[in-house]
C-alpha cells in the first residue's frame, strides 16, 4: 500500500467511526494479510528503548516489513512520545496504542490530533485495572478500540457494554508472550475458564463485533466456533493481526536489554539493504533467540558441524526417490511421536498448535480430543464464516484493485476458449538447486525444509502473455511465479490441487489466477515483493514454500499473445540501459537525443528504462515515444519504492532484460552526439569496452533551453560545446565512470555492479573491473553533454526548471 492511501485512511477512519457497521463486512475466501506491526517502546522489565532506537525500529517496520499500522507496546504508565508520530507521518504509516490499562488514561485528545490511529487495550484483568477509565477516554476522543483479554477470564463481561463503547474487535487470548498473567489453579478452573472465552464469543458474535479464540486449541470449542480460532497457523494470515516478521523480532527483542535491541535493530536495517553483512547475519540470532550465556556453544558448534565423529550431525539426503521416500516415512514416523496418540489421529492436527507449554501453564490440565474426518490442511478453511471488522485502511486493501476482477475474467476465458500456443512438458523444465523426478505427466518436487524452491525458467517472454499449471498430489505452504531475485506473485495453498494462473496484459498489469478466480499475491518482507506492474521482458518460474515432503507440478501451458507485427527489423544490436528515479524531465531530453542519431538504423536499438512507476513521469514519457518512434524497441524494468536508491541493484535486474550485443549505460542526464552511434559502429570487433572523449558540464542556463526545446542538440551540437562550462576529459583519474559505459553484454554478464545503497563509487569500480577483466577501453571520437541539475545526487533533483 502507498504511502498516500494510509495517509487518506487515516481521515477516512475518523469519518467512519460514526458508522461501525460501515466497516464490518463477512469476510470472503480470500483473507487479506496483517499489515500491523509492534514496536516495544520499553523491554519486559520496563526499560525505556532509546528514542532513536524507537525511531529505527519504527522504520524497519515500515520500509522492511511493510507495515501501514504500527501497535506501540507502552504499558505501566508510559506513553507514546509525540516525535514517532511526526516519524510516522514522513513514512506513511499510522500508529496505535497497545497499554495493559495499569494506570489511568491521559488526555487522548492531543494524540488524537498527532494521528493516533486507535487503542489497543489489553488488561491482565478487567476488575483489578482501569480498563473501564481507558474505555470512557477513549470514546471521548473518538478513537476505535481493540482489545485483548487474557484467560483465565476471572469477571464476567458484558458483551454489550463493549459494543456501546465503540470496541471493534476483542481477542480472547490463552496467552500472550508480552504479558505474564497467573495460570489457572487446576483442571476445573481451565475448564470454567474455557467455557467463559467460549460463551463471550457467542456475545460478542451477536453484537456485531469481532471476536477471536487466540491460541485456543479447536477440540477446546464447539465447531461452531472454530471461524473463531486463531492459531499460529491463522495467525499471520488474519488482517487484525501482526505481520510475522515485525511479531517475531518484537517478541525476541522485547526480552532483551535496551542496548541490545538498539544493536539488532540497526542490523536488521542494513540487512535490508542490498549491501549483505555477514557477520550481522552471524550475530543477529544471538542477539534475537539466544542468551549470551550459549554463544560459545553456539560457536563451537558452527566451527565443528563437519566432524562426523560428533552426534546430531544432520547427513544430507541422497538425491534418490528411495532415499527421499525413507526419509518422509521417519518424519512421519517423528511427527507422530511428537503429537502423541490423540492429535495424530486429529484431522486439524495441520491447523492447530494443540496444547504447547505455554498453553498448559496458563489454563493447566486441558486434554486433546480428536476430531474425525478428512485431514483439513488449510488454515483459514473455516474463516469465511466469521464476522470481521476492516478499519479504513484495510477495507482498502480487502478491495480488489480496479480492473483486477475484469482482467481475470478475461483471462479465465481465455485459457477456457484457446488453446495454449505451447505446452511444456516434464523434459522442458526442472527444480533448482533440488532432487526432483520428472514423471510422464508432470515434475515431483521433493524438499524437507521450509524453504522456497524455485523451477527452472520456463521461457524468455514479451507480454502479454498468460502461463498455467496444475499443482497437486501435496501440499506447500505458497504457490505462485517467481520472476527476478526478489519479485514473487503468490497465494496460500489451500488445498491439494490448484490450479494457479498468471496474465500479463502489453501494459505489464498482472493478475494471478487460483483455479479459474482472481486472489491477492501475499505480501512478504523487504526481501521479496509485489510490483505495480511487470516488465518488458520476464522470465518466469515456478516458485513453492515449504513442500511437504514432495508436490506435483503438471505440463505447463503457455498463452503468447501476438502483439501487432512490426516491420521486418534487424536483430537488436544495442541495449540502452538508464536507471531513471526523479530525472523524468532531463529523461525526455536525453531519449530525444538518442532518437535523433545520424547515419544509424534505430531498429538496431532498444532502450530499456529502470525505474519506480509513479515516482515522475517515466511512463508517460515513454507512451510519447513510444507513439512518436513506433520502430524503437521500448523496454520497461519497473521498480518499487524502496529500490529507489539502489541503483546498483536496478542496473543488474534490468540487464537480465537486455537483447542486444551491447549493452550501453547511460544516466538519465546525458545528451548524446548525434553522430555517436555511428562512431560506435565503426569500431573492430575485437572491441569490449567503449567510453567518449569526456563530457561537458552544461550550465543552468543551457540545461533550461535544452528541457524546454529552445535548444536541439542534434542541430546544434556545435553550440552546446561553445556555450559556458567545463568541458571534463580524464576526469576520475581517467577510469570511465558512469555517464556512458558501454560493454559486450556477455563483458557485463561477467562483471555487473557492484550493489550498494549509496552508488557513489559502484560505476567507478565497474570500469575499474572491466579493465582488469578486458584491458583498457576504447576512446570514441566523439563526447557527451552532462544536463545540469544542481549537484552530484544520481537519484534525482529536486529541481526540474
């Protein structure tokens, strides 16, 4: 979600409070995902993190883990600081309020105005805390309010007085790992305590608001109820919920010293960079999962796994189907082991986290009971019959995006009513970096671990296109296309055989297909992520999470729509490759300079364009072109928000995109000599590097006639060099540096950019390692024009003219 819609959200929330059954609908098949996350504003002792510490976090949580919604744990009598709410506002999120109600409200008003988004209130007990003062504060600065109480359950509670309230949503909670409440004393108080969560459901159910079972085990309800239950298997997928990743760092942290959190944070902020550190992937566990007190442990371990001599030393599986199929009859074999007689024999046993420690401390001397019938595998498979309330920004999201149903329609017609252009069969694609048979009808994939497996590509593709196949015989916890290190289109696995789709429209608009119906690709970290729109040229695979010991893929059926016949063309020799963030204007003024080369065949071209769409105007530049030059190959390599800066990052993604034999770099400022392609052809073909003869550095003044067209390179080049400036040869102690760098694509393919967030030497390393790799480069006759725009900044200006 973009920044702008959360900001819109957040006045739409206060305008639908009024109305609560505005904001409450049935919720459909398709579950949208948390978007919530949690940052600790003290440890469990009470110890106060940093305000810059809080800052940081707040920022993993909305850059890294996608967080529209942050909770803000403040419990006791601290609060929220009022400078995370301007934080806040510059990264487009909104913040909540989570207290445990020990002390009495303040005035709510002045966070109100900062944008608090609503309150979350979780007393150890209704009686024994001012959870009621918290109630009547909140309704009167008209904020929302969830709440969350702990079992055992020791008062009674008027369903109806919280609905009057204006309580959206409560959470019966068995136990929760940021608070510590006293256990029930035995069997029968469990017993009474279950009753009572049970009986406050069917209340709260009745009064139209949202009530959750967390962490209740199903054979502890009637299957009534079972829409009700939250498990760690419905956990994460539940939009009132926390995002994974946020709940999981939060719950390491928040038993850590202030210190240390500060420390983890700021590891996880680089680890999302492109720049990898080792040695924080190292630490990181120690710091989140482990006392200090077994990290040498933990080290010897590391340093010793190879020696078979030492026990618990896990053996690689033989890549044999025997081998494979032994291994998943032990698993099996442990798995029941581990769940003893009754939940084996439970048909939820896959959705349900039956009766853990934690539960057993809180409500003590519970018994399993199994359930009878077909094994249930999909987590949310009773959830469409609970009632659930959508604040603004999530009704937002719960909405398909506009035109999404309709492009599916379509495309579900089509794959009904055409036949596939072509059929992959099982000798035409392969697992990766994994054992898998292919059969006569399809591939086994087979994995024991949670990881993603990824296919082989299955082709090289121009959209439009649509591609389809048939996944069963298993399950995996995801299913979808994989397209590029870090696009990933997804959906859950629901049953044992799906049908998953995904069309590409020419426009790069996308919708994924799970048996013949349009659902929403799930959102994951900052490692992975779902586009606005897709690229000119993509190559896509299969991707799975978490196989269940082995899964089948079936023959592949692939959809190329024709696009409207060019005329007959050469090969593409050369790739124009420009990384555009914030430079649309100078974009447009250096593509008029490429299109206006003398003595040259354009449809020996190819521009292809890396950018983040919405950012400028890069698209609507491009359509121009597209319709003034129909002959110019055009190909987009869109980008999210957060890659804005990597350009580094965005150079090699777009490569994998390139046709020609060449690949010319260019930033987004340049103006080309009209004759430079021309130069470029007359070079040996022994050539693999080429640079101009330096730039000149055009002034302000000069750079304005150019954007507004008063001034047109290809007729007045001889001007442009005579005008004021510098004119800069062997700068950078002559290495080509990035302005203009053109290489052999397969030179590229050997060398490629260094990926690093700030770029400002990565184009200088390039040419460092082209040199070394290929020799020296090859001088063209010719120079460049460099467009002013008022400072070194590669990632736009914030000066247009």
């Amino acid at each position: 979600m973009s920044d702008t819609p959360v900001r819109e959200a957040v006045a739409e929330t206060a305008r639908q409070e009024e109305s609560p059954a505005a904001t409450a609908s049935s919720a459909d098949l398709q579950r949208i995902p948390p978007v919530r996350g949690i940052l600790p504003l003290h440890n469990h002792r009470g110890k106060p993190i940093a305000l810059l510490d809080q800052r940081r976090w707040l920022r993993l949580n909305r850059l890294v883990f996608k967080s529209d919604k942050v909770d803000l744990l403040a419990f006791g009598a601290s609060a929220p600081p009022l400078e995370l709410f301007g934080t806040a506002r510059e990264l487009g999120a909104v913040l909540s309020w989570r207290t445990d109600c020990a002390s009495p409200p303040p005035d709510l008003k002045p966070l109100r105005a900062a944008g608090l988004h609503d309150i979350f209130l979780t007393p150890l007990s209704v009686g024994g805390s001012h959870f009621f003062g918290w109630l009547a504060a909140c309704r009167e600065a008209g904020l929302p309010v969830r709440v969350q109480l702990l079992a055992p359950l020791q008062e009674e509670i008027d369903a109806g007085f919280l609905a009057d309230a204006g309580v959206r949503a409560v959470n019966l909670a068995a136990f929760d790992p940021f608070q510590e409440k006293p256990g029930a004393r035995n069997a029968e108080e469990s017993r009474r305590g279950v009753e009572g969560m049970n009986a406050l459901v069917d209340a709260l159910e009745a009064r139209g608001i949202e009530a959750n079972l967390v962490r209740l085990p199903f054979c502890q309800t009637e299957p009534k109820r079972w829409p009700n239950i939250i498990n760690s298997r419905q956990f994460f997928l539940d939009h009132q919920q926390y995002q994974s990743q946020s709940y999981e760092i939060a719950r390491g942290l928040y038993r850590r010293g202030p210190v240390t959190a500060g420390k983890a944070i700021l590891m996880l902020l680089a680890k999302s960079t492109v720049q990898g550190n080792p040695i924080d992937d190292w630490l990181l566990p120690w710091l989140l999962n482990r006392a200090w007190l077994h990290a040498r442990v933990m080290a010897w371990r590391k340093l010793t796994r190879h020696l078979r001599f030492l026990r618990h030393v896990p053996k690689e599986i033989a890549p044999t189907e025997e081998a494979y199929a032994e291994h998943g009859k032990q698993r099996a074999e442990e798995e029941r082991r581990e769940l003893g007689p009754v939940c084996a024999a439970c048909r939820l046993r896959r959705i349900c986290d039956r009766i853990p420690p934690e539960l057993n401390k809180a409500l003590p001397g519970l018994r399993p009971l199994a359930q009878e019938g077909e094994l249930v595998t999909a987590p949310l498979c009773f959830a469409e019959r609970q009632h659930k309330y959508y604040d603004a920004i999530d009704a937002e999201r719960h909405r398909l995006p506009e035109g999404y149903e309709e492009l599916a329609e379509s495309t579900a017609r089509l794959m009904v009513n055409n036949p596939p252009t072509r059929l992959l069969g099982s000798q035409d694609y392969g697992v990766q970096d994994a054992f898998f048979d292919r059969m006569e009808g399809g591939v086994r994939w087979f994995s024991f671990s949670n990881a993603e497996k990824l296919s082989t590509p299955l082709a090289r593709l121009e959209p439009p296109f649509t591609v389809s196949t048939l996944v069963a015989g298993g399950m995996a916890d995801f299913i979808g296309f994989s397209l590029g290190r870090f696009v990933r289109l997804l959906c859950p696995m629901e049953g044992y055989r799906h049908e998953i789709g995904l069309h590409v429209d020419a426009e790069g608009r996308f919708v994924l297909l799970r048996d013949g119906l349009p659902v929403r690709p799930a959102q994951f970290d900052s490692q992975f992520y779902v586009p606005l729109r897709l690229g000119g040229v993509l190559e896509p695979r299969l991707s799975l999470w978490n196989i269940d010991g082995n899964i089948v893929t079936q023959t592949i059926r692939l959809w190329e729509h024709a696009k409207e016949a060019p005329a007959e063309r050469p090969p593409v020799k050369y790739s124009i490759l420009i990384v555009c963030t914030r430079y649309a204007r100078r974009l447009q003024a250096t593509l008029r300079s490429i299109v206006h080369q003398r003595d040259f065949d354009l449809r020996q071209l190819e521009i292809v364009i890396g950018y983040v769409p919405g950012l400028d105007a890069v698209d609507d530049i491009l359509d121009s072109l597209q319709f003034a030059f129909p002959e110019l190959r055009i190909v987009r390599s869109p980008f999210p928000p957060e890659r804005a800066y990597s350009k580094g990052f965005m150079i090699n993604e777009s490569a994998r995109m390139v046709s020609g034999e060449w690949i010319v770099l260019m930033d987004a400022d340049i103006l080309l000599h009209p004759d430079t392609f021309a130069a470029v052809e007359r070079e040996k073909d022994d050539t693999h590097f080429l640079f101009p003869d330096g730039r000149k550095m055009l002034t302000r003044e000069t750079t304005g006639k150019v954007l507004l067209g008063e001034i047109e390179p290809w007729n007045q080049w001889r001007e442009l060099m005579d005008s004021p400036g510098e004119h800069r040869r062997g700068e950078a102690r002559g290495i080509p540096i990035g302005y203009f760098q053109a290489v052999r694509t397969e030179c590229f393919n050997e060398v490629g950019y260094q990926e690093v967030e700030h770029f400002e030497w990565a184009d200088m390393q390039f040419g460092i390692d082209m040199r070394a790799k290929f020799g020296i480069e090859k001088r063209l006759s010719v120079s460049v024009a460099h467009l002013d725009h008022g400072g070194s900044r590669w990632y736009g200006t914030q000066q247009h003219f």
